[in-house]
C-alpha cells in the first residue's frame, strides 16, 4: 500500500480532535502547524510527499 497524504490526512485529523478534545490549548498549535503543512505542499515544495 502507497502511503500518500490524501491516505493521511483523515488520520491526522482524527488525532487531532482527540488532542483537542484533552488539551484545548492545543488547538491553536495543530490549526498553525496543519495550515502551514498544507500551504507548503499546496506550492510544490515538498513533492517528494505527494
């Protein structure tokens, strides 16, 4: 199985609800750090991920 970000991304967003559900200071973090995860693949810097 080829492990691709669209194969990722809803088990990140999984984790990521549960983080938020037990730390919810943790939510600014996770938007921050996912935002500019997605905007650096969205610009082609990381094509060796997608």
């Amino acid at each position: 199985m080829t492990v691709t970000i669209s194969n990722l991304q809803p088990l990140i967003a999984i984790l990521a609800g549960i983080l938020i559900l037990i730390v919810p200071r943790l939510l600014n973090y996770i938007v921050a750090i996912y935002l500019i995860v997605v905007g650096v693949i969205g610009l082609g810097l990381l094509r060796g991920i997608s």
